[in-house]
C-alpha cells in the first residue's frame, strides 16, 4: 500500500473508495517484491503493479470484488503449467498477496489514511497488519513511527498490539517489509497470527559532487531511481538550478566540508564527479569513513593510480581504500553523459542488491535476488527483467 502512497493520498483527499492488493509474501522468482501493490477505485481505475503483468488481471477483479462485498482476503499466485499466460506467474515464483477494501464505511480507513498521508509527506512509517488469523481479524492495522504512540490496533488482546508495535518498528529501523508471526500468547483468540509490516523510510540520499555535465544527466538517473539527488560545489557559477532543475538541493560550498555537516546513512550514495585532486582527496578522506551505501569517483585508470596513492599518505586503511568504486560505473562502452549515469546508476543498482553486474543471457545467475535481511530498494528501483 505504501508502494503508491503519494497516489492513494490523493484519492483519500479526493474522498474515493477503493480497495489494495499488497504482496505480502514471495518465494522463488517474481518481479515484485513484499509492499508492492496495485489498487482499484470505485470507477475501475487501477494504479500500482503486484507482478510486472503476470496476474494483474485476476488481482484487479479481486479488488473490485473486495471493494463490493467489503472482505479483506488473501490469494496466493504461482506459476500453473494449464495455465501459464492466464494466471499463473510465468516466471516461476510465487506470491501472496492481501486484498483490502478502503471504503469510507470502514472501521480501519483512518489508519490507512494516517499512513498514506504520512509516507506522502516523506515521513519514516510503518503499517502493521494482520494477513493470517482468524476472519474478523483479517486486515486489522496499526501504524508505528519511529517514536511516539502508535495508533490502530489488531483487535485482539493488549499484548498483541506491544508485540506487533515493537516487531513493526524494529523492521521500520532496518527499512524492511516482511510477514512475522506473533505468539499464541499475544492474542486473544488463542491462534498465532501472521502480520506484515510494510516500512516507508524518506528517499535515500544520493550526493553528486562535481556540477559538470556528467553530473545533469546523473541527477536524473538518481531521480529516475527514487533517490533525493543533492548537487554539491564549491563553484557558484556552475551550481545553479539553471543547470540542474531536476536536482532537489544544490549546495555552492567546499565539497568535503559540505560532506562532514550534513546527514547521511547507511543507504546513501555518493557519487564523486570532480575530477580534481584539490576536491577529490580531501572529499574522499572523509567519505570512505563514513557507514554510506556507496562511494564512486569518476576518472581514468591513471587517475585512479594516482588518487588511490594521494589516499593512501592521508592514512586511509587498506579496508577503507577497498570500498571506493573508481572509476566509478560499470563497462557498458559508455560515451555520453546519458550513456555514463546509466552505467553508474547500474553500478549503485548492482551494488544495493549483490547483483553482478554480467549480463543474464547465457548466465546463471539469479534473474531476481533474494533479499532477505537486506534495505528494502528504493521507490521506483524495481528490475527490469
């Protein structure tokens, strides 16, 4: 549900019912992941995807279906040898997904609307809700922030909801959605009950230092990619949002000093475009001993000797000097600017999810990996096979 928030808000704002399909488990092969989600409203207009086309048929008639008889359920999807192009997901896998009605006749819309209007406003959030159990608690949700009171409830016993608030914002801390199952104790029914948490953290960061014309093209790709791109340097005449209208910051200062003040964390990307030691070494010092996602610097393979010795007389160890990607992108033959921010976003791609980077035909490497214990990827990063 959170997949599309910025959407659902609007249709909450516009007063619409509508009901929510969001893939709450996979296993093997599938184009989607846990929070991906597809909705319908009361018209027939659908946004979102649960599997890249594959069931999106069959998922649009369970909404509708939902939306009228207001039931929450559960279907499962999975490749079926009859019928392969029909339902079934040809690719191989399976997923489960969880159908909601939100209606304004229902009990639960207003946290549902909290949600979506907190994820469309960037906020961190995390929106737990029952996906097993038994009918009356089906779709039961609650919402945590990252402090604070939660607010909803699963409609079982006190301990369940302390349960559920803990598990849920200890997911939202790590950026991951995923099903768990709470404890007999923790309800009042006496059955476990499955639960998913679906987290919505702000956009990762990305961080372009070096406003030359590689780095217009990069901006778009990181907007492209779900990432808040912010433009750094220390020349006035180059950063200007004449020149980089799509970036969402633009920061005329000294690019290592820009770095030591502001905010990072351990899924922001930086990516070094200067080209110029009196920038690039002191910017680099500080970057590679930061916990950030992803540190990249452009230049050439003699540019690389020489940054890499510069490094090395600042005191860098061998294992901080190991994490710069330089140069920066992967060989796709790139000339262009557009050419050589698609082969550095493949990179930041390949690197946030353990891909290889080899192309698949004739490979045997996973299509679509397993991402179990790792960040959730970013909005809009979705594979392409």
């Amino acid at each position: 549900m959170l997949d599309i928030a910025d959407e659902l808000n609007r249709w909450i704002e516009q007063g619409r019912d509508f009901a929510v399909a969001t893939v709450v488990a996979v296993s093997g092969s599938a184009p989607r992941g846990p929070g991906a989600a597809l909705a319908v409203d009361s018209e027939g207009t659908a946004i979102g995807s649960v599997s890249g086309g594959c069931v999106e048929g069959a998922v649009y008639d369970l909404c509708v279906q939902a939306l009228h008889g207001g039931e929450t359920v559960r279907e499962r999807f999975g490749y079926s040898d009859e019928d392969a192009f029909a339902v079934g997901l040809t690719c191989g896998g399976v997923i489960e997904v969880l159908v909601t009605p939100v209606r304004a006749d229902a009990p639960g819309r207003k946290v549902f609307e909290a949600a979506l209007s907190a994820a469309a406003e960037g906020r961190a959030v995390g929106l737990a809700r029952v996906t097993r159990g038994p009918v009356e608690l089906l779709g039961r949700a609650l919402l945590v922030h990252p402090g604070g009171p939660y607010e909803g409830g699963l409609g079982g016993h006190p301990r369940l909801d302390r349960t559920a608030v803990a598990e849920s914002r200890a997911l939202l801390e790590a950026g991951r959605s995923e099903e768990f199952v709470v404890s007999e104790s923790g309800s009042r029914c006496g059955a476990a009950l499955t639960l998913f948490v679906e987290s919505r953290l702000p956009p990762p960061r990305m961080i372009v230092f070096g406003a030359v014309d590689f780095a217009a093209a990069l901006v778009r790709a990181g907007k492209f990619l779900g990432y808040h791109v912010t433009v750094c340097d220390a020349r006035p005449v180059f950063a200007t949002r004449v020149r980089f209208p799509e970036a969402d910051d633009i920061v005329v200062d000294w690019p290592h000093r820009y770095l030591q003040q502001t905010a990072t964390d351990g899924r922001t990307v930086l990516c070094v475009l200067t080209h110029d030691v009196k920038f690039d070494i002191p910017l680099l010092e500080v970057a590679l001993r930061l916990p950030v996602a992803f540190v990249g610097a452009m230049g050439s393979r003699r540019t690389h000797e020489d940054r890499d010795r510069r490094l090395r007389e600042t005191g860098l160890t061998e294992r901080e000097l190991a994490r710069l990607r330089s140069p920066i992108g992967l060989d796709l033959g790139a000339r262009t600017p557009e050419e050589t921010a698609l082969s550095i976003a493949a990179e930041i791609v390949a690197a946030r999810h353990g891909g290889s980077g080899v192309p698949l035909t004739g490979s045997a490497t996973p299509i679509h990996h397993d991402t179990s214990g790792r960040e959730t990827s970013a909005p809009g990063e979705h594979a392409a096979a």
